[in-house]
C-alpha cells in the first residue's frame, strides 16, 4: 500500500543564511481568499494556522490587495494581526514581524537582507508595469539598506507560455508594439527590474500556478481561491 503525501505548505530556503524563513500555500492548505464565497471562519482558521501555528509572529501584516505599487513600512512597536487598506506591498525593517500577500497567477515576490529586514510583494501585469518592485527597493534603499546585500525570490506564478496578454497590456510591460495577443513571462521581467535596481541575488520558483494547477490555484484556471506567499525573521 502507498500513500500520497499532501503537502500543504512549501519552505522556501534561499534566505536561512539571514535567519529568515519564508512559505508558500499551496491548494491542499486551502483558500485564503476573503473574497470567495467560503465561511469566514474556515479562511481566518487558515490565516491563523499560517500566522500562529506557521510564522509563530509575534506581528503579522497583509493588505487589501489593488494592484498598486503603494510599499507600507512596518516597525516593530506593536502585536496582533494588521490588515492595511489598499496596499500590495509591505516592508518590515525589524525581525519578528510576518508579511504575507496572496496570489493566483500574479508573482508573489519575497525581499530579505542579512539584517532580518524583509519584505513581502504582490506583482500582476499592472503593478510590474507600474514598478511596485523598484517602489520596494527604493523604500528599503531609503530605510539604508545596500540593495547589493538583498535576496529577492519570485515564488509560484503563471509562467510565461501560459500568459498571453493583449497588445495594449504587452506594450505595458514591454515598451514594445504587437499586433496580436502575445505571451510575456512577468518573472522575467521582474527579475530584469531587480538587477537593473543594483540586486545581486535573484531567484525564480519553476513552479507555474497554471500549468500546476493541481498544486496551486490558478486565476486563469478558473480557480476564485488564493495561496499565500509568506515571510518572517526570527
Ligand atoms: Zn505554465
């Protein structure tokens, strides 16, 4: 007799040396959507488990996601759970508090500097467009981090054969002219954001959300749940 291991959560390690741990959900962890149409009390059931019983986070912060490019700073003088508005991105400069944002298809992108200051990104087409990544690295820049000293991991998304966007969306991310819808990868194009900002260390997950949809909700795969990309150091 054999049994499938289910995993319900996947480490991401590329930041141990910092002290840092990082997580992405997958589908068997469930939703953790609050716009879906499942009980409230199953979603914040699994907000808490990834919160207390994953992060152990003293802090913990998420936001109404926009796709905008607004990067929230974090300090450490407060606990609990904060929930900001209309914000895609946060930034924490203290060790002990968890940042997480959802996705299904767009990047999630996870920061961190030997320091313990981290950083936790949600990037469709319109905030790689609008540069929510450069915002980032431009807060933390400013708050004295050496950009050259940061991590920066594109975790499960859509990848880019699966992508197809229309020409006006393409010329968005690209600069360029097409005449008819046209694959784009946006790791790729994030990751060339990073190096382009001064970033040495950038790492891209294989896994596509689409193609992978077993494993990950999908939103061009019909899917209305999402996984959470998470991040905390110790
Ligand atoms: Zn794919």
């Amino acid at each position: 007799m054999t049994t499938t291991a289910v995993t319900t959560l996947e480490p991401i390690d590329v930041f141990t040396s910092f002290g840092v741990r990082a997580y992405v959900t997958t589908r068997a962890f469930g939703s953790l959507s609050t716009q879906g149409d499942e009980s409230v009390s199953d979603v914040i059931g699994r907000w808490d488990a990834l919160r207390l019983g994953v992060l152990r986070a003293p802090r913990f912060a998420t936001g109404r996601q926009v796709h905008g490019t607004r990067v929230v700073m974090h300090d450490g003088s407060w606990s609990g759970w904060l929930r900001v508005d209309d914000a895609d991105g946060h930034y924490a400069p203290d060790r002990g508090t968890g940042l997480a944002v959802t996705v299904a298809d767009c990047v999630p992108i996870l920061i961190a500097h030997p320091s313990g200051a981290v950083a936790a990104l949600h990037a469709g087409w319109r905030g790689t467009a609008a540069g929510i990544l450069r915002r980032a690295l431009t807060v933390m820049a400013e708050d004295g981090l050496s950009l050259k000293e940061l991590r920066v991991h594109l975790g499960p998304a859509i990848c880019g054969p699966c992508y197809e966007v229309s020409p006006e969306v393409y010329a968005q991310l690209t600069g360029k002219i097409v005449e008819r819808p046209t694959t784009v990868d946006l790791r790729a194009l994030l990751a060339g954001q990073a190096s382009a900002a001064g970033v040495r260390a950038v790492t891209l997950s294989d896994d596509c959300s689409r193609c992978d949809d077993d494993r990950f909700f999908s939103h061009r795969g019909g899917d209305t749940g999402r996984q959470a990309a998470a991040i905390i150091a110790d």
